[in-house]
C-alpha cells in the first residue's frame, strides 16, 4: 500500500507529461533560461566534503534527467541560507524540516518531495537526534543527568542539533536556558559538537542521528543517552522520530520547472547511500514541536494578546474574577478586623517601648551604681589621698602665718609657699575631677578614643585614689594611630574594676611586692588590653564562672563586677576573658576591642 502511495502520483505527473511532449524524449526543462545554472541551497550540517558527496548523485541525476538544464550545489548555513532564500539567488532549498517550517511560513517555500532513506521504512519517521557523552562518564546516562552540566550544540535554530532535544528536556522540566551549567554553541559543521566533548569544554553535545554511525568504532568514544528502540530507524537516538529532509520550492521558482525536478526526483532509485525521494511527507508533527518551544512561526505565543488571552483562558478568567469577587469580601472583613486590632497593637508596642526605656534605665542605673560601688569600695584610701595635698596646704598656710608673727615674712617664703599651695591645690582638683567625671551620672556617648589615652587616663584615677599604690608598669606596644570607637567612661569602668580586682587578689602580699602589668597590643584587627596581677590567684573556680552574676570569691562582694563589665564588653562589639598566667601566680583579664584608624 505504501509503494502504491508513493508510486501513483509520480506515474500520473509522468502521463501528463509524456502526452505534451515527443515520444522518446527525455523530460524537458523549462526553454526560458536555459542556459542558467539551476542552483539548489543545501544546509550545511557537516563539512563540506561529506554534504557534496552526499548530495552528488541526486546532483548527478538532475542533471543527467534533466539536461541541457545544468543543476549546482550553493552549501549554506540557516541565516546565509534563509538570505538566498529571500533575495531569489537560489531557485530549490534542501534543509531540515524545522528550517523548511520557518521557510514555509515566512517566505512561502512549498515542498515537493522528502527524502528517504533506506535505514528507514517510512520518510515520516526518519530523523531524530543522539545526545551522547564521553563513554567514561558514568555519570551521565539519562537525559535527567543533564542537569548543571554543560550541552554543546551547532546553533539555536539547529532542529535535528538543538530544537529536538529541547522538546524532550522540557518535557522532563529541564529548561535549558536555567536548568544547564551552560550551553556551548558551535557552529557547524556537527564535527564541531564532537571536539568540543573530545576536549572538555561539554560534558555532553547533540548530533542529528545516525551520524554517530558514520564514525568507526564511535561506542569506545561516546554513550547515548537515554537511548530508544524504534523500528523505524536503525539509528542510535534519544528523541522521538520526524519527517525527513524535505526539497521545496521558492516563490519565485518557474512551476514548469517545479514539476519537472518533482518527476526527476520520484523516479530517481536509490542511490549507493541508500537515498531516494518520495512524495512530501506530513510535517505537522514539526509544527507541533515549534507550538510547544513557542519558537519560529509559534513566538508570537510567547507575547499573547488580551484578546487572544480571554478566548484561550476563558474558564481560568472566569474562576479568576470569583476568586477576585471572593477576596474583595475577604478583604473587606480583614480590614475590619484589622482596625479593631490595630488599637490593641499600638497599645502594646507602646507598652513594650516603655518597658525597654524601663530597661535601658535600669541598665544604666546599674552601670552607675557599679561606678559607685568601686569608688565606695575605694572611700578610705581615696580620704587619705585627698588629706595629703590638704595637709600640705594647711602646713604652708600656719608656716607664713608663724613667719608673720615673728617678723621673718620674706617675698622669696611668700613665692615658695604660694607655689606649693596651688601645686597641692592643684592634685587634689585633680583627683576630685577625675572621680567626679567617673562617678558622673550619663546616657553612654560613643566617640573615638586612643586606646593608650584611656588606659592612661585610668591608670591615673586608679592611683589618685590609693594612698600606696602598687607598682603598675604600662606596656603600650600599639601604634600612637590606634583607637576605639567607644564610651570612654564605660571602658574606664572596666579597667577599674579589674584593677581593683587584682589589687584586692594582692591584699595579703607586702607591699612591695604589690605589683601589676598592663599590656596593650594589635592582633587580628583588635586591640588588647591585658590586666595582670600577681596575688593568689583562683581556688578551684573555672575562669568562665568568674562572669556567672552572683558569684564571687570576696566575702562583702556581690558577684555583679565582672558580669556587669562583661555587658559592656558585649555592647561595645568586643569581649572579655579571664585565665591563669602561665609563668607564675596571678590572674590575666583580657578586655578585647575592635581596632580603629584615627
């Protein structure tokens, strides 16, 4: 039946044109332009050598059936081939059936016969695509592995190189443009695709089918995936199947010589390849891949009109304006729920802002009371520092009141005396300054600060508050640019209270042997301000419960310092650490701040 089909059309266009022409003669080309060249645009899928030797003896034939006329091959790719469609400088085109659609629909090519090849039954179902992979990668066996890999193809508008595949992957929710590490293009010839796996630069490529099988021994070199058995093809494939190449004619093709090439073409046997022609087979399967890529004459479905819209989706518009009905009411009654609520919910932030102006206030009274506590703790030998320059003073006042009495007041007595009475005015200023600008009650400014004038600054107030001191040696190693972003009075509290901690550590020590080490350094963009002492150090308490509230190892202490102190450390982006010194007794207090430029 199938021969019948194939074979009647070609003897009844073969009766019609032995009854117009001498018995014995051949067919006849068109008089007008013989002497013209007949030129036949190809796509050139492959080299140049493999598509003249493929198309040679159809070449061969016309010009044999159909002579004087003379038939010549233009080799071309879509975009040089789709021009010569366009500009009539060629009069026939032979291309894929997915460049013959485009054709078709934009410049009116008309087709006149498919081809057919031999390793398929039926010219309907006779060309497909591969997607292969090195044969060592195990890891791509299925069309699904191609996800985040990369897949070489010849163009975009490659059917049997690109588009066929396409179809398939977005059947399996692969989007190639998203769901692919990338996609290499590489022009054609499809040896191209090959290299490109050869070399590395694609994990997998897309070839038209059966050209694998043109190479020798290709199953060492490459896998299929997700191969398919299909009786219609025997050809390695991983797509379902289309309409072979089809020949078709331009608009401006002579149509006496349309049906001449139409008769020459039909009664052409198969050649040593195995081609031959049949009658134009059925493309509306590729007009269905194009309707669901939404590519060549189906793009326009990509950017619908309204109209076009409501008349497809016409029931989802439907449901949509009684879901939009549906949440106008469900809006209306939100809202109101959402004004009753409103009132509750401005009430409770306000409440909530409240509580936390309660807590900042809290937290601040506390880091008050904490100044508060140390100078408190600090009261006797901070009367008896202020004493001495008051005893001084005193002492140089009853010196030049006695000299008066006696007559002995001299200028260079009055000098000397007045002198070492602003001197001695001048520390015990000093001293109540410094405590009072510590003990100060403030909101916490933030403001950049030379970490060695702080750490200076309170090794001062510590000293002005002790009547013996003990030896304190400062070991400032950071550059004079390094500062703190900080509040100075909070740091300054900090300090002390480690200061205090490790002078009160030493309490049992002579005097002399009361010493203390402050180092400052650079490390890892902060800045360390290390508190050594050298007294009894811990018993049996870990360093890290040292900062728990309410643990202390003093008998009148409440175990509030050094948590405190740690909340400051916090708030200032920093941290402090406590550990036993490794080369003797003592303890080391860490306070780390991150370093500035100023």
């Amino acid at each position: 039946m199938r021969i019948l089909q194939t074979w009647i059309p070609v003897l009844l266009i073969s009766l019609c044109l032995a009854a117009s022409r001498p018995a014995g003669a051949s067919v006849p080309a068109p008089a007008a332009g013989a002497e013209a060249p007949i030129r036949i645009g190809v796509l050139a899928y492959r080299n140049a050598e493999f598509i003249q030797a493929t198309w040679q003896p159809m070449l061969a034939h016309l010009n044999h059936t159909l002579s004087p006329r003379v038939f010549e091959l233009l080799q071309a790719d879509h975009a040089t081939l789709q021009q010569a469609v366009r500009e009539g400088t060629i009069d026939f085109v032979l291309t894929n059936p997915g460049h013959y659609v485009e054709l078709e629909t934009s410049l009116g090519a008309s087709r006149i016969a498919t081809l057919h090849h031999e390793r398929s039954p039926t010219a309907d179902y006779a060309l497909g695509a591969a997607v292969i992979a090195r044969s060592d990668r195990t890891d791509l066996q299925q069309l699904s592995d191609l996800r985040r890999k990369r897949l070489a193809a010849t163009t975009p508008e490659g059917f049997g190189g690109y588009q066929i595949v396409w179809r398939e992957l977005k059947e399996l929710g692969i989007d190639p443009e998203k769901h692919l590490e990338g996609l290499v293009y590489t022009g054609l010839p499809m040896e191209n695709v090959l290299q490109a796996i050869r070399d590395g630069k694609a994990d997998a490529g897309i070839v038209r089918a059966c050209v694998l099988e043109s190479i020798p021994d290709w199953q060492a070199h490459f896998r299929v995936l997700s191969p398919r058995t299909d009786g219609n093809l025997a050809c390695a494939v991983s797509t379902r199947l289309y309409p072979d190449w089809p020949i078709a004619s331009l608009r401006h093709t002579d149509p006496a010589l349309s049906r001449a090439v139409i008769v020459a073409l039909l009664q052409m046997p198969p050649d040593r390849q195995g081609i031959s022609w049949s009658v134009p087979a059925d493309y509306q399967s590729v007009h269905e891949l194009f309707r669901d890529l939404q590519i060549g004459p189906y793009a326009y479905l990509r950017e619908p009109s309204l109209r076009a819209l409501a008349r497809e989706y016409w029931p989802f518009l439907a449901i949509a304006l009684l879901l939009l009905l549906c949440g106008i009411f469900y809006t209306v009654r939100v809202e109101h729920l959402v004004h009753k609520r409103t009132a509750a919910l401005q009430a409770a932030l306000k409440e909530g802002n409240a509580m936390r102006e309660r807590m900042r206030a809290h937290q601040e009274q506390t880091h008050h009371l904490s100044r508060l506590s140390i100078l408190g703790e600090l009261s006797a030998t901070l009367a008896h520092e202020l004493n001495q320059p008051l005893a001084g003073i005193a002492n140089y006042g009853q010196s030049l009141l006695r000299r008066m009495e006696r007559g002995a007041l001299t200028d260079a007595a009055v000098q000397q005396a007045s002198t070492e009475i602003v001197a001695q005015a001048g520390t015990a200023a000093g001293i109540l300054q410094r405590i009072r600008s510590f003990a100060r009650k403030r909101p916490p400014q933030r403001e950049m600060h030379k970490a060695h004038a702080v750490v200076g600054d309170t090794l001062a107030l510590f000293r002005s508050m002790l009547s013996s001191p003990p030896d304190i040696v400062l070991d400032n190693r950071l550059p004079d640019s390094a500062c703190i972003h900080a509040d100075a009075l909070q740091i300054q509290q900090i300090l002390l209270n480690l200061l205090k901690n490790g002078l009160d550590a030493m309490r049992q020590l002579p005097e002399q042997d009361r010493r203390m080490h402050v180092g400052l350094s650079l490390e890892n963009g902060l800045i360390l301000i290390a508190i050594r002492d050298y007294g009894h150090g811990l018993d049996g308490i870990a360093p890290k419960q040292l900062f728990e509230p309410f643990r202390t190892t003093k008998e009148d202490g409440l175990g509030l310092g050094l948590s405190i102190c740690e909340g400051i450390a916090e708030v200032h982006e920093g941290r402090l650490d406590a550990s036993m010194a490794s080369d003797g007794p003592g303890m080391i207090f860490t306070l780390a701040l991150p370093a500035h430029e100023c």
